[in-house]
C-alpha cells in the first residue's frame, strides 16, 4: 500500500519518500523473511566474534612459542583493538557514503584472509600486522551490523534483536575457546586461525543474498532502489505469513518526514555524517556514547585479555586456564538474553547501567575469590553482566544517530571504545606486576562504573520509538 504524493520541493519530497519507507517498514511483521535476513547478518557476527577471541585462548601458547615479553603480548592484543579502530572509523563512514551491503562484504573478505595468513606467521611483527587487519576487518564490521538491523526490524523488537546479535559473540567466544580446546594440543595455535579463516569462507557465500537496507537508499535519493527493495520486503514478508499487510499508519509517516525535513540552520551537518554527530542536536548523544564505550572497553578487555594468563598465574596450565575461561563464558549467553528481554522491558538507559553496575561489582568479587570454587562462581556472573552489557551497548548506539550518520556514529562511539580496548591490556599488565593480580579487576569494576553514570546523567530513552523519531 502506498502514501498520498510527499510534499513539493525537492527536499520536501526527499523527506516524504523517506517518510512513507520508514512507516511501510515500521508496519511490516516480523516474519521468516526478517529472521532470515538477521541469521545472515547474525551469522558473520558469530564467525568474527571467534576469530577476535581467538587471541584471548591463544596468548599463552604464542607466548611460549615466540618467546614474548609481557609487554610484547600485550602489544600483540592491542592490535586487534587498534584495527579495530580503523576499522570502525572507515566502514562506519563508509557505510552512510557507499551502501550497507557492500561495505558489508568487503569487512568479510579482509579478516577472513588475514585469519589464513596468521595461520603462517613467521615472526611476532608479521603475527601482529596480520591481528591488525583482523581487527580492521571485525571492528569495520560492527557499525554496518548495527545499522542493517536496527533499519530492517521495527521499533517494537529493535532493541531485542540487535541485543540477540551482539549476544552471538558471547556464543562465539565459547566457540573460539572449544575450537582452541581441542586444537591447541594436537594441531597447535596456527590451526585454529586456519580454522576460523574458512569459516569466514562460507559465511560470505551466504551473506551474498542480504538485501541493501532501503531506508539508507531513501535518505541517499536513490527512490527507485528503495522502491524495489521496500517492494521485495513487502512480498517476501505477505509470502512468509500468509496474510495481507497491515495498513501503512499515516501518522508515522508525517512524524518521520517531518523529523527528515532539512534544517536551514545545520546544511553543513545534513550533508556530513561527521558533522551531525558534533551538532548542536546530537553534541551531549555522542559525548554520553563516546565516554561510555570508551570506560566499558577499558574495562572489558582490560580483564579478558590477560584473564587466561592471569590464571596461568594461580597454577592453571595453558590448557587448563582456557577450559576454566571457557566454561565461564557459557555465563554470557543467558546474560545476553536476559538482556534483550530487559532491553524491551525496562527501557535502554536503565537496562544498560544496570548491567554494567553488576559487571563492575562482579569483576571486583571475581579478582578478589579465594578459592577456586568463588574463583567459577563470580567468574560465571562477572561474564552474564560483561555479555550482556555488550548486547546493551550494541542496542543503543545506533539508535542515537539519523540514517545519514547511524553508522558513522556507531562506529566513531566504538572507535573510541578501542582506545580504551588499546589501553586496557597495556595498563594492566604494569599495574598486575607492581600490586598483584586483583588490580586487573579493580580497573575493570573502574571502567564499569563510569560507563554507567555516563548513561544515567546524559542517556536518552529510545525504547519503542522509531528510528527517525528518537533521532531527531
């Protein structure tokens, strides 16, 4: 069903087109064609997620095998998070310049070739070189992720399916320490990146058939594009349900191209992604979303990243420390559900301060534990609330920007995220030398909680609202 003809004027009639895509969008049911299209995007997420946690079960070996210092393996993960960095920056600008879809499948190709070559590394610059452009690839990946599914789904689930995406790298990670588990001692550390690398393979195979997201096209101009897509969608979905289509809502329609309409008084930020994020109307969004992924990854991978060698530490074999890290993790996977489910529920802002609240004290009890037993225990717990932050974090950055700057938003927030990811596993292997391993988990517990004032004193809620209007 189609909306009367948007207003004159050539920017006026941009903002209705975008207008009557987003409320054809917004009134489509969840469907098997949805879903279908989110296991694809969904699935990459999970095989990237294995090859970042990779280097958390490897470290150990490849420590023993080049003869690391401590700073050199903490130099070696922070490439990661430094490709990473880039990675976010230029998918994310790339994404709002040149498409979702394609920038989509090149981030695949780049760390699915780098995992190969890591497998051949000769030297601990050529290991790091190779960890880098994984880390360009994964960390490229994320915002466009992050856009594609919060375009695609409506207002009513959005938060929930992102936060089951982001919930795949808590699947991931206990992948990536099953698939190190059972390599490491026969075939050796080269094998699991050789691993993860084909795995890349078939996930782009199948990533070939996921649409370009038509709400993207509307914004750029490209009406007949979006038209096609939104027409696709519209008889995929009747296909999958059976049913005819709900009437488009008018009001939707009206409240988003209103909310789409040009400004006079910010041209220079319409027309650069950039720029919108330092606007006046999106100034204190960015300033809350920055400080949050920054403090909430300084904490994060400040743990994760020495937390097996951390136990090689408390007599744990190499071995041994992944097992224990990896039966830990399984804790991010109802974390993360239960955190898509509070994320609908509750709302945004206190779903995510919450969950970091409970990782910062987790983290404490667990760097603290006496015992082996209080050792799993506040292990488990810490990873529910480190996973499900995750999902939170993930749910609500995208949600903060206009189409014209979603991704980049989402990826400038998660570039300075890396920075703290950078900073953390440097910070901490000083810090564990000077005053023992528990200092590792008072910095992240630090982190945490910062993050979560942030969100309390300058977050908006988004929970419900369509995209177009809670990004006004």
């Amino acid at each position: 069903m189609r909306l009367a003809d948007p207003p004159p004027g050539p920017d006026l009639a941009a903002a209705g087109a975008t207008g009557a895509i987003a409320a054809r969008l917004e009134r489509l049911p969840m469907s098997a064609y949805q879903r279908k299209v989110f296991a694809v995007i969904a699935s990459a997420w999970l095989v990237d997620q294995i090859d970042v946690a990779l280097l958390t079960f490897l470290l150990g070996s490849i420590v023993v095998a080049f003869g690391l210092t401590p700073t050199e393996a903490g130099q070696l993960a922070a490439m990661t998070f430094a490709g990473q960095l880039v990675g976010n920056i230029l998918a994310g600008t790339a994404s709002d310049r040149f498409g979702r879809k394609a920038v989509f499948q090149v981030t695949m190709v780049v760390w699915g070739l780098a995992s190969l070559a890591a497998a051949g590394a000769w030297s601990l610059p050529v290991l790091m070189a190779c960890r880098f452009l994984i880390g360009v690839g994964v960390g490229g990946e994320a915002p466009v992720a992050q856009a594609m599914v919060s375009e695609i789904v409506p207002a009513q689930v959005r938060g929930k399916y992102i936060a089951i995406m982001e919930g795949f790298w808590a699947v991931g990670y206990v992948l990536s320490g099953a698939i190190s588990f059972f390599i490491l001692p026969w075939l050796g550390w080269r094998w699991a990146f050789v691993v993860v690398g084909l795995l890349a393979v078939v996930v782009l195979l199948v990533r070939r058939a996921m649409p370009e997201s038509p709400r993207w096209l509307a914004e750029r101009g490209r009406h007949a594009e979006a038209e096609a897509v939104m027409a696709g969608m519209e008889a995929e979905v009747v296909r999958a349900t059976g049913r005819p289509l709900p009437p488009v809502a008018p009001a939707v329609a009206l409240s988003v191209a209103t909310s789409a309409a040009p400004s006079a008084a910010a041209p220079v930020a319409r027309a650069n992604p950039v720029a919108t994020l330092f606007s006046p109307a999106y100034r204190v969004r960015t300033l809350m979303a920055f400080g949050m992924w920054f403090f909430a990854l300084i904490g994060f991978f400040g743990l994760n990243s020495w937390i097996a060698v951390l136990l090689k530490e408390r007599g744990f074999s190499i071995v041994g420390s992944v097992g224990f890290v990896t039966l830990i993790t399984v804790g991010g996977i109802p974390g993360f559900a239960t955190a898509a489910w509070l994320l609908e529920r509750i709302g945004r802002k206190p779903t995510t301060a919450l969950f970091l609240v409970c990782a910062a004290g987790a983290a404490y009890l667990y760097g603290n534990a006496a015992d082996q037993t209080w050792l799993f225990v506040s292990g488990f717990v810490m990873q529910f609330f480190m996973f499900g932050m995750w999902s939170c974090l993930y749910a609500y950055t995208p949600e903060l920007y206009p189409t014209r700057a979603r991704a980049t938003g989402a990826g400038f927030a998660s570039a300075f995220g890396r920075i703290g990811a950078i900073l953390g596993p440097m910070i901490v292997p000083v810090l564990v030398q000077n005053y023992g391993p528990a200092t590792a988990f008072q910095v992240g517990a630090g982190g945490f909680l910062i993050a979560a004032a942030l969100v309390l004193t300058l977050g908006v809620e988004t929970r419900g609202k369509v995209l177009e209007d809670v990004s006004h």
